[in-house]
C-alpha cells in the first residue's frame, strides 16, 4: 500500500460542539461542579452518577452524527427517494386568475393562440328589473322597469396563430376558440364572466420602403432580417421563456410559479407590455426599428397602408382586426451607393414569431427533490441498554 492509498482517522477540530464526547463530558462535569458541587464531591469515573453523565453525552453525539447527514438523505427511503409527502412547489404556489393579466397568460397558454386581450365588455346589454313582478329581464318591461348596467363581464380576443399544430395537425380557429373558453370558464373569478370570446381576423399592413445599407455579406438575409423586425413590430407576440432557462437565469422560484400555472413555460409581465394591441402605427418607429439592424445607414423613403390609400406618417389600424405584415404585397427596395441591390415581395422572408417556444423539461421534473441514502435512521440501540446490569435500568 502506497502513503497516497492509506486511509488516517481526522484530527481535524469537530464540525460542531455536538460531535465531541469529551467536551460535551467536560462541560457537563462543569455543570455538575457548578449546581452540586457543596453535595457531590466525587466526580470520579467511578461514580454512577459521571457514568450515566457518559452515557448521555454519547447519546448526544450518536444523534449529531446523524443529524449531520444532508437533508435528502434523512428524508430518504430505502429506494433513495424522498418518504415524505411534501407538497410540490407547482402544486403550492400558484394561484388561480386574479387579475387580467393572469387570465391574459392562460389565453396565451392555449396552443394555436398568438396574442391576447382581456378587458372589461364596454357597452354590454343591460338587464331590466321589474319592481312589480320582482323579476329580471333582457327586454324591458312597459312599466315599473328599472335598468341595471352588469359589472364583472370581460371581453376576450384572441390572435389565431396559424402554425399551431397538435399532433402534426393544423388547429381550427373553432377548434382553439372552444380550448380558451373551457380555459377561462376553468379559473372565471367569483363576479366574472366572460362575452363569447372574439378570434380576430387580420389586417393586412402593407409596407414599401427604400433602404440605403452598407456592406454586408448576404443582401437577400438582410431583406429576411428586415421583414422579420417589420413582422414583429406590427404584431408582437409575448413570448414564453421555459422553466429550465428561466431557472438558469436565476429567476426567483416564487416568480416563476406567481399566478397561474402555464404550459409553456414563464411568461414575463414585460413581454405582456412588450406585445399590446396596437391602434396606430408611425412610420417613425418602423424606421427606428430599421435602423436598429446592423447594417442599415438610412431609410430614404417609407409609406404604410392597410389596404387603402399609403400613409407616410400614422395609420390607424381598425380595432375588430389583428394587424399584420402583408408580405405578398409589401415591397422592400436595397440600394448601396445609388446601386439597387435587392428589391421585390417579402414573401418566404417573414416569419411570423409565435408565442409558443419548445416548453422544455416539465416543470415537476426540474423541480424533483434530490435522490437520498437510506441511513436507516429508524435501526438504533436504546440509551437504557448502554448501562452495567447493575443499574437495572435494561
């Protein structure tokens, strides 16, 4: 045997006060001086009152030792997983909707939805009370009819998303209109219901545009690259980030599981406020997006419509519809230097970002206790069985 192959017992200090035998003996000697030292003067190893003191302080350092051991491993069972029912962190901290921005994450959640609104009905049928018959009506009653205007009913609109698909099949808009109505009639807050939900139809934006660039490798990527910014200004989607990245980015577990629980994964408040529905749009924020890609020195030109007449400075958009880049009709013109380098329909080029990213590990299985050692805690020789028969205590 080598000196690096042999195994020498640690002189190193105890990790805790609990582990040393003499030191919890010579406090306890302390003690006893300190409370009976004018009765008991014999403190010798003989003494049966030093030998139940030994005894004890045994016990004591037997049970640190295994309290030393790490959590999982006294929670294990003899298979190694946890024998404790404890409640999972997915099951205990989220909550049912409350706002309706909570309502909004689990609209989004819903495969074959891009976007979506939750706001109060404005405008809603009342209903009539008639003080004679002591009754409620949709129609008003000749006489006697007092109207009460409803409180507590939301509007929902949603933006089909297209490319959503569910076992390699392409979802119908009745299809996804049925999943987010038993969603919100799942977790409907006390006080709410909801109007029929509403999928919108799109409006088509059309973009023409002259783009002076610089140099760059590849002018038909830039084309792409321009079309996608212009396709995701025009309609954003919030988008989810999963749980297993998330975690990574060391976003607080409580923040994660805040409200209801989602499918796909973490949806940030800011993403919610990153993709509104959008009444206007300024030709001066689709330049400054533009300009933002590397690669573009200037926009010389720019006009927007929605199937009308071109606007070259705000177009309002109709609030029945969900905009959207038009890539058969729009044009996108490439010059470097005077020289054309690139122009024609956008279409193939854009595409659309949906909401829906790959959801990743459940997160139940992220979030799995840790895999323990059975020490067999339970399996232990009683204190009584350390005494001489003399004592009569075994």
């Amino acid at each position: 045997m080598t000196m690096s192959d042999a195994h020498f017992l640690p002189v190193a200090p105890f990790t805790h006060a609990a582990l040393d035998y003499e030191r919890l003996r010579q406090e306890g000697l302390a003690h006893l001086e300190q409370l009976a030292g004018l009765a008991w003067t014999d403190f010798n190893d003989h003494d049966p009152g030093i030998t139940i003191l030994e005894q004890l302080c045994y016990a004591l350092t037997d049970l640190a030792y295994r309290l030393d051991y790490e959590i999982p491993d006294l929670l294990a069972r003899t298979d190694g997983e946890v024998g404790v029912d404890f409640h999972p962190p997915e099951a205990m901290l989220p909550n049912a909707a409350v706002t309706l921005d909570d309502l909004r994450r689990l609209v989004i959640d819903v495969v074959g939805v891009r976007n979506a609104w939750v706001l109060p009905a404005a405008g809603s049928p009342p209903i009539y009370y008639d003080e004679l018959a002591k009754g409620i009506s949709l129609t008003p009653p000749q006489d006697n009819a007092t109207a009460i205007a409803l409180r507590g009913l939301l509007q929902v609109r949603y933006e089909y998303d297209a490319a959503a698909q569910v076992d390699g099949r392409a979802l119908t808009v009745a299809e996804v209109t049925a999943a987010v109505t038993h969603v919100l009639h799942a977790q409907r807050p006390l006080g709410v219901d909801f109007l029929p939900v509403q999928p919108l139809s799109p409006e088509n934006i059309e973009v023409v545009a002259r783009i002076e660039i610089g140099l760059v490798d590849d002018a038909r990527a830039m084309l792409a690259d321009l079309a996608q910014c212009l396709a995701d200004y025009i309609s954003p989607a919030p988008r989810f980030t999963p749980y297993a990245v998330a975690l990574q980015q060391g976003i607080p577990l409580e923040t994660l599981l805040t409200g209801p629980l989602l499918h796909h994964g973490y949806l940030d408040p800011a993403e919610l406020a990153r993709a509104p529905k959008r009444e206007l749009l300024h030709t001066s924020d689709l330049l400054r997006e533009m300009m933002a890609l590397p690669g573009v020195e200037a926009v010389t030109s720019l006009e927007i419509s929605a199937g009308g007449p071109y606007a070259a400075w705000t177009l309002p958009l109709n609030a029945e519809l969900a905009p959207r880049l038009d890539v058969a009709n729009s044009r996108l013109t490439l010059v470097r230097r005077g020289q054309l380098v690139s122009s024609g329909s956008l279409a193939g080029l854009a595409e659309r970002a949906g909401a829906k990213t790959p959801a990743g590990p459940p997160l139940e299985t992220l979030l799995a206790p840790p895999a323990g050692r059975d020490r067999h805690l339970g399996q232990y020789r009683s204190l009584m069985h350390q005494f001489p028969d003399l004592y009569g205590v075994n």
